[in-house]
C-alpha cells in the first residue's frame, strides 16, 4: 500500500492524487500539514527535512518533492505512458517539471495565498498584482507552445501537465486585475477537466 501524508488543498499533494489515480493505484491519504499540523514531529522531518507536504511511503522507502513523487510513482508503477523512458522525451518532460517549480510556484504562490488565504486587509496587493502579471507571461509561454503541440512537454498527456495543471485551475477560478485572455491554455484546461482525477481532486473550490 502507499500511503500519502499532506492535506488534499495542498497543490503539491494535488500533483501526487491524481498521478496515482492515472495509475490506477491503491493508496491511502492521512492529512499533514497548514491546520493539521504534524510536519514538524522529528519522525517527519526525518522523512521531509523542512516540512513541506508531501511525502509518499512505500514498503518502508520514503520520498519527498512534488515532481519528484511523480516520477518515482511513474518508474515504479508502469508510468512510461507518462513519462517515457526514451532520454530525450524524458528530458524535455524533465525541463518543464523544473520551468515549473523553479518559476511558475513563485508567483502562483503570491496571488494564490494573497487572494484565498488571506483576509482583505492584510493583503499586499502590489505584490499580488505583480505576481498576476509575472503569471500571466509564463502561461504566455505555455498557451503558445500548447497551441503547437496540443499538451505541456510532448504532444500527448505526460506528468509535465500534471505539474503545470493544479496551478492552472486557480489561474482561472480567480478574479484577479489584469489577467491574460490566453485561448490556447484555455482550451487545455478544458481538456484536463475531461479527465476524472482532475476533476475530483484539482479543480474543487478554491481553500
């Protein structure tokens, strides 16, 4: 059995519920994490040594980082449909789940928290403002290369869009001042919602 710690409105544990239902792979959730708490037990940290959700266990190995999850549960289980283990399409895969981590989290992060999880009047609405804008230019980029080829890294569904798609259903439940009209990335988004893990486990009410 594999059993994922972290709370299910975490985008990251998101990423890590809907790899395993493509799978179609038995596992179990306990909630870690925000107002659950638990991630800064000493057992924890030995598993996530600063805390974050999630962490996926497995016959006693343990891992943590988002897309790294993915890509474990991908080699471990049969994934190669969505991470192929041809070098150069896993590297492109590879290069997107980094774009992703390394410069969309940060401002989805910024508009996300500021917005959802933060009452009105402490919001820092300069920032959020620039963080919608920095958004909106790396969805640019994704809306131009989805309208080549159809998907993030190749031109089927692979774990790149999984990375990129629980982000992109809060791109587009929030009103938020000056946001892009980007068609391309719509019309993927629609797609993801076609997709029933999606659906069940990324693209709820936003909390």
């Amino acid at each position: 059995m594999i059993h994922l710690l972290g709370r299910k409105t975490s985008s990251n544990v998101m990423k890590a519920l809907w790899v395993l239902e493509e799978l179609g792979l038995a596992y179990d959730r306990a909630d870690y994490g925000g107002a659950f708490g638990g991630t800064n037990t000493a057992e924890y940290r030995a598993k996530q040594p600063v805390g974050l959700v999630p962490v996926v266990e497995e016959d006693g190995f343990s891992i943590f980082e988002s897309n790294a999850i993915l890509r474990y549960l991908c080699n471990a289980h049969g994934g190669e449909r969505f991470y192929p283990a041809e070098p150069r399409a896993r590297g492109t895969i590879d290069a997107w789940l980094d774009f992703q981590q390394t410069v969309l989290s940060g401002p989805t992060s910024t508009y996300f928290i500021g917005l959802v999880r933060t009452p009105p009047e402490k919001r820092d609405m300069t920032a959020i403002t620039a963080a919608i804008a920095q958004a909106g230019d790396i969805w640019a980029i994704l809306d131009d290369r989805i309208a080549k080829q159809g998907w993030v890294a190749a031109d089927h569904f692979s774990i790149a869009d999984i990375a990129f798609g629980v982000h992109v259903h809060r791109w587009f439940s929030l009103d938020m001042p000056g946001k892009r009209d980007l068609p391309n990335l719509r019309a993927w988004y629609d797609r993801l919602l076609a997709r029933p893990p999606y659906g069940t486990h990324c693209a709820g009410p936003l909390a």
